[in-house]
C-alpha cells in the first residue's frame, strides 16, 4: 500500500489535492476533516465532543484524534493507497502515524509539503467560508486556525526533514500546475 501524506496549511489546498491525487490513482483521501465534520453531523456523544473544538477553531486533542484516526485505518487497510490530509498536525500525530504504520508492515511513502503565503491563504478561506457552510470558516476562525498551524503542526516540518522525508511544491499557480508537481513527486517513490 502507498502512503501519501499532504501537509499544509488550512487552505494550501490539501483536501483538493487530495481529490485530485484519489481519483488519478485509485488511493482513498482519508481528510481528517471531513471525517470529524462527519461524526459531528452524526450527533454522536463522540460528535458532539469533537464540535466543541472544531467550531472554535481549535485542534481536537491528540489523544482522541489519534484514537479516531486508528479505528478508521484498520478499515482501509486493505486499499491500494492513502492519502492523508490533515494528519498529522502535531509533532505527536507525526510520530504517531510512524507508529501505527510501522505495526501495519507500512511506511510514508511520500510526504508532501503544500506551500502558500498567508496573504493568499486568508483570502481562500474567506472564499471558501461565504460559499461552505463550515462554522469554522469565519474571519476570526480563520486567523486562530492559521495562528495553531504555526504554533503546532508547522514544527512538523523539521521532523520529517530530519528523517530525510520532506518534500514540497508551491501552490502558488494554478490547481493543474500545483497537481503536475505532485504527481512529478509520487511518479518517483521508490518502491
Ligand atoms: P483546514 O485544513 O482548512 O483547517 P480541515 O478540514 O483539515 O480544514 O480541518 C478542520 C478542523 O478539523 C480543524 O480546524 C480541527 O479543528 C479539526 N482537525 C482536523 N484534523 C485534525 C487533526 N489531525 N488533529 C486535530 N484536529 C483536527
């Protein structure tokens, strides 16, 4: 199985990426994201938890992330390849997923860092947030969420550029050209 992982800022274009990469290469886009929203949605007990952090802009804690995360894994074990957007997005989410895969015979493949300055992140957001109906898509939401990226998930970076594993492209121009330089990376995992 191949293991991708999209790193990047909230709004870098991950979960579009992620899309993209799916459908090209019959992997499964496992977004974080979409999967909290989704228990939320539910109305579980364990949605109703998760929504407290989300709507806030804050990250859900580790431990429940990493316990959510395990659970879905075990279902897509059997799937050509993942892509993960949205996890890890702490140091201890990073070293996590080492973990886990690791137990699973498994291995990043390829970690890919999506670049955007924050100037066109911010104006994304506010995009996406008069078209989505995401409660955390509102301007101050916004600016707590970008302020957490770099706080938490930014030092990321140095983990996986410690372990010879960090990659990025810029996603500066167009959809298509942010995608080329992707598919360029995965083109040459070695397997
Ligand atoms: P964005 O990348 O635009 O912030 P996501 O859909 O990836 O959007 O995430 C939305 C929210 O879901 C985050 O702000 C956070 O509250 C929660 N979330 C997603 N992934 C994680 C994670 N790995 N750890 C903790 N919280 C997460």
């Amino acid at each position: 199985m191949t293991i991708i992982v999209l790193f990047g800022a909230p709004g870098s274009g991950k979960g579009t990426q992620g899309a993209l990469i799916a459908e090209k290469y019959g992997f499964l886009h496992l977004s974080t994201g979409l999967m909290l929203r989704d228990e939320v949605k539910k109305g579980s007990e364990l949605g109703k938890e998760i929504d407290k952090y989300i709507s806030k802009g804050d990250l859900v804690p580790n431990e429940m992330m990493c316990s959510i995360l395990k659970e879905e894994l075990n279902i897509y074990i059997n799937e050509k390849g993942i892509i993960f957007d949205g996890f890890p997005r702490t140091i201890s989410q990073a070293e996590f997923l080492d973990i886990i895969l690791k137990e699973n015979g498994l291995k990043i493949d390829l970690m890919v860092d999506i670049q955007a300055d924050e100037d066109i992140l911010i104006k994304r957001l506010i995009k996406r947030g008069t078209m989505s109906h995401r409660s955390d898509d509102t301007h101050d939401t916004i600016l707590k969420r970008l302020k957490i990226y770099e706080k938490e998930t930014k030092p990321i970076i140095d983990y996986y550029k410690k372990t010879n594993r960090y990659n990025s492209v810029v996603s500066i121009n167009s959809i298509e050209d942010t995608f080329e330089n992707i598919v360029n990376l995965i083109e040459h995992i070695e397997m």
